[in-house]
C-alpha cells in the first residue's frame, strides 16, 4: 500500500499537470477564435478569384470552340502523364493536438504508397510533416520546400513561399499533378483530413461553354487568366494553411479539455485512496491502543 506522503506527491503533481492543460485548452480557445475570423475574412475573396478564372476559362473554351480551334486554356489546366508527381503537406508544428498530426501524416504514407514508384517533389509546412518527409527521403523523394514555426501566424507570404516553387515545379519541372493534404477546419469539435487535386485545375465542360461576356479586356483574356491563375493557386494555399491553424487549434483545445477532465478523474481516485489509506491507519492505530489497554488491564 502507497503511504500517505506518496499519495499526496501523486496529487500535487496531477494538480500542476491540470493546471498546465487548462492554461493551454485557455490559450487555444482564445487563439482559435482568431483563426476562425481569418477564415471568415478570407472566403470571400477566395470565392471571388475561383469565379473570376473559372468564367475566364469559360470564355476561353467558348472562343476556340467558335474559332474552331483545340481547347487550349493554360498549362495550368492541362492533363499530363509522366511518372513526376507533387505533394503539399500541411501539418502542425507541435504535438499535444490528440490526433491531429497522425490522421494527416498517416494520409501522406498513404498517399506516397499509391505513388510509389514515381519521383515525387515535395513541399512541406508544419514540423511534424517535415520530420517525415526527411526520415523517408530518398532517391524518388525532392523537397521544394519546407517552411516551420508559422503558426499560429499564417500569413499569405507563407502561401507565396510555398506557392513559387510548386508552380515552377509544375511548369518548369515536368509534374503531372499536385496534391494537397490539409486538415479541415469543420467546426470546434470536428476536424476533416482533406486530400485534393491543387493542380492541374478541373477544366470547364466542353459542352457548357457557352459563356460569352460584353466586357472588353485588356490587355486580353489570356494575359488576365496568366496573371490570375499563379494567384489563384497561392490563395488556395492560403485557405489550406489558414483551415490547418484553425483545426490545429481546435484539436489542441479539445485534447487539452479531455486532459483536464483525465486529471479531475485521476485526483478523485487518488483523493478517494488518501481517505481510504488515512482511514485505515486510523483504525489500526484504535485498534493497538485498545488491545494495548486490555494488555495494561489483564
């Protein structure tokens, strides 16, 4: 049986370790709230750049169509086949966000075991993702890029920083596809691993292209879809690391609350084991100095 000193050092160390997470679940929460409202402020504007190129492209569609021409949008809307793929993993810096970093990096394996075979480039945020890349690297695996300690300040310098050398690469290096995985941001308690095509872009229909417009561009469509398309893909980027930080919050927050309830629990029990344990030390104690007294009155 633990002694009563035991018992107590027990308890004060869960107390400190309660402390210690409820001060985190405290400083998520409030952090959290700021990554929401950053979300929120940025949708639009995402929004508005997809319906921009998406109409573009639209256009563009319609005009060779009408020209009878082939369909040629932008590289970026290209299908290809080679045996060059890309990655972009996002994941968090530090750990204690419950299952977070596993479900994101259990889908890159997943994602790597699919490709295997092909030489994949990579760009990686989030040192945990890092980590990973760096143990498993190797001849079929480049790292573009790699960017850590961003967060909980997420900025579009970041998503410019990824964004350059995935276009290059895409453009220049010969990738057919780039894919992005990221955890969703659903709400506080739930969070979505998201796998998505980043590139090519998906083309308008063929069929449906019948998009005409009475706007006049200049310098042109083409110069427009050129120079909206490479921002287009950074805001993309943006939403993902702005998603990641809000749902890494939200993890964080709710793995620290169900710690502070552990240790509620834990102190209980131990609290209850104190009692006991004094309880019996007093009976014992009773019992020797009554058979102590019965021993003095014999």
């Amino acid at each position: 049986m633990a002694s009563l000193r035991e018992i107590r050092r027990k308890i004060k160390s869960v107390k400190s370790t309660q402390q210690i997470t409820k001060a985190m679940k405290m400083v998520a929460a409030a952090r959290m709230r700021r990554a929401q409202n950053a979300i929120l402020a940025s949708r639009p504007f995402a929004l508005k750049m997809e319906v921009a190129v998406r109409d573009l492209a639209m256009m563009e569609v319609a005009a060779d169509q009408a020209a009878g021409r082939a369909v040629q949008i932008h590289p970026f809307f290209d299908r290809r086949e080679g045996d060059r793929v890309g990655l972009v993993l996002v994941t968090a810096d530090k750990g204690l966000c419950g299952a977070f970093n596993t479900n994101l990096l259990r889908a890159a394996v997943d994602w790597l075991r699919r490709n295997q075979g092909k030489k994949v480039s990579v760009a990686v945020v989030g040192r945990k993702g890092r980590d990973l890349v760096h143990r498993i690297q190797g001849a079929d695996i480049q790292i573009l890029a790699e960017l850590v300690g961003i967060f909980p300040k997420a900025s579009f310098a970041h998503a410019e920083l990824i964004g350059k050398p995935v276009i290059e690469a895409y453009l220049e290096g010969g990738l057919s596809s780039v894919t992005l995985i990221y955890n969703e941001f659903k709400s506080a308690v739930q969070q979505r691993v998201v796998e998505t095509q980043l590139l090519p872009i998906p083309a308008p229909e063929k069929g449906a292209a019948e998009k005409d417009s009475d706007f006049k561009f200049e310098p042109g469509r083409e110069k427009l879809l050129e120079a909206l398309l490479p921002r287009h893909i950074k805001a993309q980027l943006y939403r993902s690391l702005l998603e990641s930080q809000a749902a890494e919050l939200a993890a964080r927050m709710n793995a620290m609350d169900a710690a502070t309830k552990n240790a509620s629990e834990l102190m209980e029990g131990l609290t209850l084991g104190l009692n006991r344990t004094r309880q019996a030390m007093i009976t014992n104690e009773i019992a020797e100095l009554v058979g102590g007294a019965e021993a003095l009155a014999s």
